[in-house]
C-alpha cells in the first residue's frame, strides 16, 4: 500500500509530461502532412509535369547560371 503513495504520483506526472509533448507536436505542425512524403518517394523526377523542372534542366543543359 505503501507503493501506491509513490507509484501513483508518478504516474500523473508522466502523464502529464506525455500529454504536454503530444499537444507541443500537434501545435508544431508534426502530424499536418502524414501520407505526402509516402507519395513523394513514388513520384518521377524527370516528369515535365512538374513546375518549375523544365527550368531547371535549361540552366543546366545551357551551362548554369
């Protein structure tokens, strides 16, 4: 019974430490984007679809800069 007295304390403060960390994550923007970067790996990188790419091999077919 004796335990209790500490272990219970203890328990509501890592608990409260955990809740802390969860809500300082959601507010930093942690959990925003979950499934971008899963789809980002399957994309090409030479697709001309993509704005901006054709610029970029110009500059470096006509020798940059």
């Amino acid at each position: 019974m004796d335990a209790l007295y500490l272990l219970i304390p203890i328990a509501v403060v890592v608990m409260i430490v955990v809740v802390v960390a969860f809500i300082y994550t959601v507010k930093s923007g942690q959990y925003d984007d979950l499934e971008g970067p899963a789809h980002r790996i399957l994309m090409d990188d030479d697709d001309p679809r993509i704005p901006g790419h054709k610029e970029k091999q110009d500059k470096k077919i006509s020798g940059s800069d």
